[in-house]
C-alpha cells in the first residue's frame, strides 16, 4: 500500500501503535493527541486517509470527523472506538465517517479498512480528475480516451489520415469503429468532403449493389428516375463501408474491381464512372478466419486492409471507463436538465471491474440509464444495473499496458483456474491435467480460493 | 445417517439472553470489599505479564529492533496504566468503605513530586506537551503517606497533560504555614458548570474521557494529609486566544523546623 495516514488519538499509546501498525503496510503516518492539532494539520497538509477516536478530551472525535470533512471532504475518515455499540457506529456513520473499526485494533483489520478506504479515496479523486479531464483532454474527433490502447489508435488514425489509402477498422460491437473512421476523415484533407456511411448488413445485395453504384433511369422495375451511387457521391470524400464483413459473397468481385479500377458502372448503364473517395471499413468479424472459410474474398480482404486499426475493446481500454462514464454523465445530465456532481467512488469501483462485453455503448446505454433513474446528485452503485452491481472480476490479463490492471500472482491464478474449469465444464479431473496438477493440489487451490469452486459448477 | 441426525440444535428461545433477577444493591462495605479483591485480581495476571515481558527482554537482548523496543514500550504503558486502574478501585474501596487509612512516615516532599512528575510522564505521555517541573532544591522534609500522596500528584499531573495545549508546569511554593504545589496547564481551562461536581465520584463528564476518577481521589487523599486542593487561573500564556488554563494547587501545612 501507498498513502500518507493521519492517526488522532489522545491516547499517545494508542497512536504510537498504529502508527506501527500501518508502518507495516509501507504506509507514511503522522499522528497527533489532540483534535485540535490535527485539525491545524489537516488544513496544510494532504492526507488519503484519517483513522480518529471517538472520545477524546478536547474535542470529540465525531466533532473532529465533521470538520475535517468540512476543510477536506475528500478524504475517508475512519472512526476507531473503544465502544462496540451500535450507538457509536450510528454516532460515527452520521458524522460522515467512512467506517468505523472497534479497540482492540486488530492489525489485519486494520490493513483491511486502511487498503479499502485509500483506494474509496483514490477512486473519488480518480473520478474528480476526470471531471476536469473530460473538459481539457484534446478530443481526437469525438474520440475520447487517455488509455495507451486508445493513444495508439489515434497515432496510427494521424499518421494514415493524410494517404488516401484504405482502412479497414477492426473491432468489437460498440467500440466506436464509425467514430474511428469519422476521425480518419477528420484528419485527411478530405475533411471538407462528404462523408457518407452504409452498413453492409442492412440491406439486401441488389439494394446495397444499387445504393453504392447507382443505377440509370429504367435499370429496374422501380427505376423511375436515374440515381448517382455512394462511390460517386463521395467524391472528394470518404466512403465508409461498415459491417463489410456482412457483404454478400456476389457483391464482393464488383466491389473488388470498383476499388481496383476506381470506377463504377451505374446498374443499367454501360458508361463506366471515376470515383475519387476515400474508402474505409469496419468489420465485428474475425476476416482473416471469414477468408480461410472461403466467405470472404481473399483479393478483396487485402485490397481493403491496406492499413489495419484495431478498436480496443473497453475492457483493455484501463482508465478510460471512467473518463468515458464521466462524459456521458454530463452529456445525459445536460439532456435531461438534472444537475448531477459526478460519479460515486463505489459506482465507480463498479464500473471498473466490470468487463463491458457490449464495449463503449453498453457503458454509454448504462449512464443514460443510471442519469434517469438518479435520486440523488451522484451516480451511486444502487442506479447501475444488477449485472454491473453483481459483477466479479475473472478477467485474465496478463500483457496489460494500466498499471491499475495489474494482478497479483495469486489473484491471476484463481482466475486461470476458473477459465480452466470453465472451459471443461466443470470437470476437475480434466482441468488437474490441462493444468498439469494433480487433482488434490487443484482441489488445495480452490479450497484457498473458495469462490471459484462454486461458480465452476 | 438418520441415527446420527440427532444433533443438539439451540432452542429458539436461546438466542435471546434469559431474563436476569435484578438484585438489590449491595452495602457500601460489600462493594469495596468487591473492589478491593478485584484490585487484588487484577495485580496478579498483571504481575505475570510484567515479569514475562521482563524474562523476554533479557533473554532477546541483543536481538531487539527499534520497533520491538517501542513495542516493548507500548507493553509497558500499558502495563502500569492498568495498574494504575487497579491501584484506583483499592483506593476507593478504602474511601467508600471507611477504611481508609495514612501509612505516613518522614519524607523528602521535593522528591516525591519530581518521582510523582516522572511517573505521570512515564505512565501517558503525550509528544506535543511540554512537562516542565520548576522544583527547588531539596530537600523538603515532610511527615506523609509517600504512595498515597505520591498517587495524588501523579493524578493531577496527568490530568494537566491531557488537557494542555502545548505546555504543564509543576512548581512547589513554601510559605511559613503551607507548602503549595502547583500544578498548571494551557488548556481550555473547568468551564464552570463542572466545577461544583470535579471532585465528586461516579459523575459523568461528557466530554471527557475516562471515568475521571483520578481528581476525585487525589482530592480525599490531600484532605487526608490535613491539605486542601483547590482549582485557580493558570499563570501559563494561553494556547489559544481567550482561553485561561487550570491550575490545581496542593496545599499542605507544613510545621516550621525553625
């Protein structure tokens, strides 16, 4: 643990205990006998965490809690009482305390409320970082995000812009792959031309074949009037071709050969039209496996991928959850004309560990949600939805870039073991080999990780 | 497994504690008696813990860190305050009982408050509080019950620290008659509504710790050597603006050796 910890106690003893007790955990300890004298403290200096008595001689510890709070509301404030009464804890909650730990100090439930209450702490100023980071941070387009994932991507999105090359944009469903490819478009010197954008999966091939190429006067049935094709429109332009993995496989040669020749034929015409746009796609599908399974033209898959931008997923994407919930905070905020401070730490801490399979919209529907629902003029764990509340983190990271994402040893272990047993469908016996322990070694470790038993059934 | 499900299951109404008869109150002689054998109790496991304590620092001696020095210490407060508790209930077994006697012999008065000034800073000490002891030279030759009396100025000592600011000062004053110790803090000084109850026991104090029964006793035990304890103006600068500390002064006749 890091942190700087002010202890205030009127008994010497007492503080010269904890302070030896926290010292343990590599934490930094200043402690004073008197409520006043730390108060003194409190307005120079920064502390993350305040541990203070109930019942002190000068100026009682619940007085003490409300005035710290009152220079640096901030900081947790954990109430240390010799009394176990309920009274006391009702007494210490209502003047603000963060929690509360009974005499005798236990030292390892001393580290426990300590550990707990700097990360409450560092999660609040996390989050009021970030308020001031959404209204400072350079949008990259209507990108946003501070996470090295998301660096990288807007490095590679300058870098390409200016070329007229093709992009293809790979990535989860709800990553953002149109804001990337809008952003390409913003940073070229087409940014003055149109942008036009079609998803290839949602309408049938003749249709797609007619809105990209365009079609003359009489080409069809419903031909009623002659109709220019998205390639022409987008002249000067881009061209964003979204779900390309979706292409009918009869479509693919003609969009193969528009792309090679730079020229499309209008459905009915037989005069072949230059084009001079832009082309970028996207694809939720792994393309290189829709190749091998002969869905997807192979000439076509390397015309198209002349440079490859993966979208993070939002779970790789570290610390910008909550910069993002931030965001869409004030955005719906703004919307419904509420006014509402920010995120609570402990919602926050939730929206961490969260994985986000549905990425940056799933996040973005729970904020719009979570806005609405508000009764207060935080964001707090009881408006987020009951499958972010009931989370548990087994996610497996082992090559992260977010020094918040690191796990201990022990923690990626149980993890590997639940993604083990998991995959075998529960059965211990195979997943003792896979993992190449005996079986009552791996019975050993799941007893120590108790949770993961249950959940592989 | 039916044979051995007869397991023994707490009946219901177990989980709330069975009504206790209350009794009447006991004499005031049964009560100190109480007190006196609790006292006598408590010494006994204290005694243990001290000479444990005392067997594992010379036997680990050489071995010991700074922090198991400052443990050691910690043991140690802890240690006499609880003996001080136990020290505190014979006391007032004697007090409220009525058998509360002076073991007094001749004394040197100077050294009995430098011990009694050490002792207190010993027992709580407290870092952002000056303890200074303005003592002329001795000796100072009384007739007094030294633990008693010892215990009295140990008291009020501790109790001058734990309201001080920034400083307590502890100064003896002969005058023909009476020999005065003072005992004086920078404190917030007895709001007045305290003052008619400050050495009476078993009255709450709201907004202070303990049982705040260390005045009380030091209070009998000065009128017991003939003295009187009385609560005046501390002379010590202020450690807030607008505040004037406590000064508890001990007098004590002294008879002229002329």
């Amino acid at each position: 643990m890091s942190g700087r910890v002010l202890v205030v106690d009127d008994d010497q003893s007492m503080c010269e205990m904890l302070e030896l007790m926290l010292r343990r955990d590599s934490l930094e300890v200043e402690w004073r006998t008197s409520g006043l004298d730390a108060l003194e403290l409190v307005a120079e200096r920064d502390f993350d965490v305040i541990l203070t008595d109930l019942g002190m001689a000068s100026l009682s510890g619940a007085e003490l809690c409300e005035r710290i709070l009152g220079i640096r509301p901030d900081v947790p404030v954990i109430v240390v009482t010799g009394n176990a009464s309920f009274d006391a804890a009702v007494a210490s909650i209502r003047a603000g305390a963060y929690d509360f730990i009974t005499k005798p100090v236990d030292a390892k439930l001393l580290s426990l409320v300590v550990g707990r209450a700097l990360q409450h702490g560092q999660l609040r100023q996390e989050v009021k970082r970030l308020r001031r980071a959404v209204v400072d941070t350079q949008r990259f387009g209507r990108l946003l995000g501070e996470s090295q994932a998301m660096k990288r991507v807007f490095d590679l999105v300058t870098r390409v812009a200016d070329s007229d090359a093709s992009v293809l944009i790979m990535g989860e469903s709800g990553t953002g792959k149109e804001l990337i490819a809008r952003a390409v478009h913003a940073q070229s010197s087409r940014r003055d031309g149109p942008f036009l954008a079609v998803n290839c999966a949602a309408m049938p091939g003749a249709l797609l074949e007619s809105e990209l190429f365009g079609h003359t006067r009489g080409a069809f049935t419903d031909a009623k009037a002659a109709r220019t094709g998205l390639f022409e429109q987008a002249s000067g332009g881009t061209l964003f071709l979204d779900e390309i993995g979706e292409l009918p496989i009869e479509m693919q040669p003609k969009l193969l050969r528009a792309l090679q020749e730079r020229t499309v034929r209008p459905i009915g015409g037989n005069v072949e039209v230059s084009f001079d746009a832009r082309i970028v796609t996207a694809t939720n599908r792994d393309l290189e496996a829709e190749v091998d399974e002969k869905r997807f033209r192979e000439d076509l898959y390397y015309r198209i991928n002349v440079v490859r931008v993966d979208a993070p997923a939002l779970r790789e994407r570290g610390g910008d959850v909550l910069l993002l919930a931030q965001h869409f905070v004030e955005r719906f905020a703004a919307r419904s004309n509420k006014a509402v401070r920010g995120i609570h730490a402990a919602a926050a801490e939730k929206l961490v560990n969260y994985d986000w399979p549905g990425n940056v919209r799933e996040l973005e529907n729970c904020i719009e949600r979570a806005v609405a629902l508000l009764r207060f003029d935080e964001v707090t764990v009881d408006d987020l939805p009951e499958k972010i509340r009931q989370y548990r983190a087994d996610r497996l990271v082992f090559a992260t870039d977010d020094l918040a994402e690191v796990l201990t040893i022990d923690e990626l272990e149980r993890r590997y073991i639940q993604r083990v047993l998991t995959l075998v469908g529960g059965n211990k016996s195979r997943a003792a080999d896979l993992l190449g322990l005996d079986r009552r070694t791996l019975y050993r470790r799941l007893d120590r990780y108790g949770g993961v038993r249950e959940r592989a059934k | 497994m039916n044979a051995r499900s007869n397991s023994i299951k707490p009946a219901p109404e177990a989980e709330a504690p069975a009504a206790v008869t209350p009794r009447s109150a006991p004499d005031p002689t049964a009560l100190a008696d109480f007190f006196g054998s609790l006292a006598h109790d408590l010494r006994s496991p204290l005694g243990v813990v001290t000479e444990a304590l005392s067997e594992l620092r010379t036997d680990f001696a050489s071995g010991l860190t700074d922090e198991h020095r400052l443990l050691g210490t910690l043991a140690d407060r802890g240690i006499r305050r609880l003996g001080r508790i136990a020290d505190t209930m014979s006391l007032l077994a004697a007090l409220e009982s009525g058998t509360f006697e002076l073991r007094t012999r001749p004394i040197d008065l100077i050294e009995l408050v430098r011990e009694a000034v050490a002792s207190a800073s010993a027992v709580e000490p407290r870092r952002e509080v000056e303890l200074v002891c303005d003592l002329p030279p001795g000796p100072l030759a009384a007739v007094a019950d030294v633990e008693r009396l010892s215990r009295a100025v140990t008291e009020i000592v501790i109790n001058a620290v734990r309201h001080a600011r920034r400083k307590a000062r502890v100064r003896l004053e002969l005058t023909p008659t009476e020999a005065r110790i003072m005992i004086e803090d920078d404190g917030q000084g007895v709001a007045p509504e305290w003052q008619a109850t400050l050495y009476s026991r078993f009255t709450a104090r709201a907004s202070r710790s303990g049982l705040g029964m260390g005045l009380s006793i030091a209070h009998d035990v000065v009128v017991a050597h003939h003295g009187k304890l009385t609560l005046e103006a501390s002379t010590l600068a202020p450690g807030r603006p607008g505040t004037v500390g406590a000064s508890f002064v001990i007098s004590l006749p002294i008879q002229s050796t002329g």
